[in-house]
C-alpha cells in the first residue's frame, strides 16, 4: 500500500498562502522587466517545473508562449546528482531570436540547470534567464546565475508543489520536508535513474 502524503512529512516548509504570495510577487517582477512585444517564452521543466508553471503565468501580463523540456539524471538514488543528464522529450517550438524564461522547481547541484542552459543557447535564443521556485545554494557544485528565485531553503529533501518523492506527492499545495528515516524504513520504490 502506498502511505498518504504526511506518513513522510517531517514538517511544512512553505505553506500553501506563502507560496501563492511569492508566485505573485514573482509574476509582477516579471511582467514589469519584459516588454509587451516581446516574444518571451516560458520554458517548464518537466515534471517538477508544472505547477509553478501553471500558477506563475496566471501573473505575468504580458504575451508569452510556454513550452516544455523534459530532463532526467542518471543514477540519482542516492539523491545525488552524478552529472549525467539526458532530454527525454524536447521542446514543440523554435526558440531562435526569442526571450527564454527557464521555469524550475529547484536547484540543487546546478547540473541540471547547466546543461539546460548550454543546450538552449546552442539553438541562439535572443535571451535566456532562469526562474526557480527554490534554491538550496549550499549545494551547489556548479555556478548558476539565477534571475527570479521564489525561496531559498536549506539542505532538506523537499516534496509537494511540483516536487516528487519517488513520482509521487506533486499535488501537495505547500512545500513539505521529507521524513528520511521513514523513507529509508519504507522505501516507494527502488529505481536508479530519477526524473525532475
Ligand atoms: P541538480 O541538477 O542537482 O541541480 O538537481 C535539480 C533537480 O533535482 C530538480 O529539478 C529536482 O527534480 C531534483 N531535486 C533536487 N532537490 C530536490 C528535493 O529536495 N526534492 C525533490 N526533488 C529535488
Ligand atoms: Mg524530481
């Protein structure tokens, strides 16, 4: 039987209210620093990216397409990043000559970002920024310039608003800090390779 949600929730992070406040505070910045005609696209990350997503453009104002990239790590059991990353389904629009918003849940190490980042601007974009729900910088193995951040969080596994925990929980409202001793005792699966 798969536990409901709060069998592995240590405590709330980030209630729902606070993160629909910092969503919209983050769709003002946004739609104040591009202009009406430009031909900004907001590109999600798949999967974890969707919600933020979802909410994010309900407060920018300004005309925008969205697109989506899917990406996985190889050999994330151990909730590593080894630096490995794949795209698994690209994306439907070109972006040549267009103003790219990377839409993230989280950065962790900042590979995967990297390797978002390099293989969008090999297709010349006319711009790229990146906007991420949260950052744990004090995990960072490589150099990220972050233009919107929702939150920055500590060194804890977080699930809900997006994130999984083992594909599981992305409907949650809030951000929730993962019980890890009650994952190790009742692991959800045991698959090496792990999806964003
Ligand atoms: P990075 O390549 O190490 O920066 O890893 C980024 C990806 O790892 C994110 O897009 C998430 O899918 C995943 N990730 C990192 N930390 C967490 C977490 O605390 N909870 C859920 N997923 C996470
Ligand atoms: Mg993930």
């Amino acid at each position: 039987m798969i536990p409901s949600y709060d069998f592995y929730l240590s405590e709330v992070l980030i209630e729902a209210e606070a993160l629909q406040k910092r969503v919209a505070e983050l769709g003002a910045q946004i739609s104040a620093d591009y202009d009406h005609n430009d031909a900004l696209m907001l590109i999600c990350i798949l999967k974890g990216g969707v919600m933020f997503l979802t909410d994010l453009m309900r407060h920018i104002d300004v005309p925008h397409e969205i697109d989506f990239l899917s990406v996985s790590s190889y050999g994330r059991g151990a909730r590593a990043t080894t630096g490995s990353v794949r795209i698994d389904m690209d994306l439907r629009e070109e972006v040549t000559g267009k103003h790219l918003l990377i839409i993230e849940d989280i950065i962790d190490s900042g590979t995967t970002l990297r390797f978002v980042m390099d293989v969008l601007n090999a297709r010349h974009p006319a711009s790229i920024r990146l906007c991420t729900l949260l950052d744990k910088p004090s995990r960072r193995v490589i150099p990220i310039p972050v233009d919107y951040t929702g939150f920055v969080i500590e060194d804890k596994f977080v699930y809900g608003y997006g994130l999984d925990l083992d594909e599981k929980y992305r409907n949650l409202p809030f951000i929730g800090v993962v019980d890890l001793e009650k994952l190790k005792a009742n692991p959800l699966s045991q698959s090496g390779d792990e999806g964003m």
